[in-house]
C-alpha cells in the first residue's frame, strides 16, 4: 500500500507553517525600512540647481548672516529664496566675468528670476512656518543640518512625521538662546536648569505640540 504523503512532507509542512509566520513580519520589517530610507524621505536629496551655490563659502567661508539671503525667515512661514538683485549686490563687484555665475547676470539683465530648486520639501498637507520656530529658539541647523559645511545644498534631516514630532515632545533639547539662533555651528546644552529657563523663556509647551491641528491644517 503506497504512502499518502512522503519521507518530506513534514519538512514541507514545517516550512509552510513557518512561512505563515515569518513572511507578514518580513514584509513589515521590510515597509518600515523602505518607509524611512533616504529612497523615500529624500534624505540627501541634492537638487541641480541654475547655479552651484556653495554655502559653505558664503556662510562658514564669508560670513554671511542666512537672513541676508533668506530675509523672510523671521515673519513668514516661508524662508524665501533671494532675488537676483541681492546676488549681484555683491557679484556686481566679485568675480564679475565668472563663467559659473553667467545665469545670474542674465537673470539680472533680463528680470527673469532664477529657477531655485527645493532641497528641503514637506508634503502639501503638512504645515511648517519658519518664522514661529525662530521665535521659540529653534535655530536653522536643526532641521537644515550643516548648512555651513555643504558646498552644494542637500536634504540633511529625514523630515518624517516622527522626526518632527520627537522635537515636539521633547524641544528643550533643541533650543538655543537668541543669539546662537542663526549659529552655522551649536551644541545642545547639557544644563537642565538652562533649557528649563529657555523654555520659559519662549513660553514654550508642550501641552498641545503634538496635536494634529499643529501640523496639519
């Protein structure tokens, strides 16, 4: 009389039975993985640009305060990119014939503005106002990276949900005193009672920071 199963069924039906088990997991695993890769969170996302722009020389290099580029950072939502003007505010008199800078002299000579890619974006239904979070001390290096560091500008922090929402529950290990607020280069500080007096003095609270509402309008 012939055997209904074989000598491997059980081996195949150990492996069928722990496939039920491992592969939703696996495949879990895998989304979560796939969801905070730089694939989809743009992290190191670095846009071509008109022009290569070198933060670094202008900023860690020259000296250059952000909020003579991005002069809307402290009342707008939106930090703002510079017009062509203030470019050649100063290229009007330095490296005046370069070849890298010939897309900044047509736009000046046309008034046809420069076409500046986005490095950092967020969703559309995601609010961020830049101006609320330099008022309460949170400085532009936090969620921009080392700006001053980056010869041509890319995505230096995931921006996901859960990043954000980590610095909403815990800001005091973000704040800086005003006058390190535009700091190309910060440190957190180690002294409770200092982040407790910044708090305070922000009037920051964390009481409805991570409400829905906050981020999503």
């Amino acid at each position: 009389m012939s055997q209904l199963f074989g000598p491997r069924a059980n081996t195949i039906g150990r492996i069928v039975l722990a496939s039920i088990l491992v592969l939703p997991v696996a495949a879990l695993a895998l989304h979560v993985l796939l969801m905070n890769s730089p694939y989809v969170t743009g992290q190191t996302n670095t846009p071509e640009q008109p022009v290569p722009f070198s933060h670094k020389h202008h900023v860690t290099e020259d000296g250059i305060d952000c909020r003579y580029c991005h002069f809307d950072v402290e009342k707008s939502a939106v930090a703002g990119v510079p017009p062509t003007q203030v470019c050649m505010s100063c290229h009007a008199h330095l490296w005046t014939n370069a070849a890298m800078l010939e897309p900044v002299r047509a736009s000046y000579a046309t008034g046809v503005p420069l076409r500046w890619r986005q490095a950092n974006r967020l969703p559309g239904y995601v609010y961020f106002d830049h101006s609320i979070h330099i008022a309460k001390g949170i400085g532009c290096t936090t969620c921009h990276g080392p700006v001053g560091q980056m010869p041509l500008i890319y995505q230096a922090r995931k921006l996901s949900m859960g990043w954000c929402i980590s610095c909403h529950r815990d800001p005091g290990r973000f704040v800086r005193k005003p006058s390190q607020i535009f700091a190309a280069e910060w440190s957190p500080d180690d002294d409770p009672a200092q982040i407790r007096r910044l708090l305070s003095q922000y009037l920051i609270s964390t009481k409805h920071l991570t409400d829905c509402s906050t981020c999503h309008r």
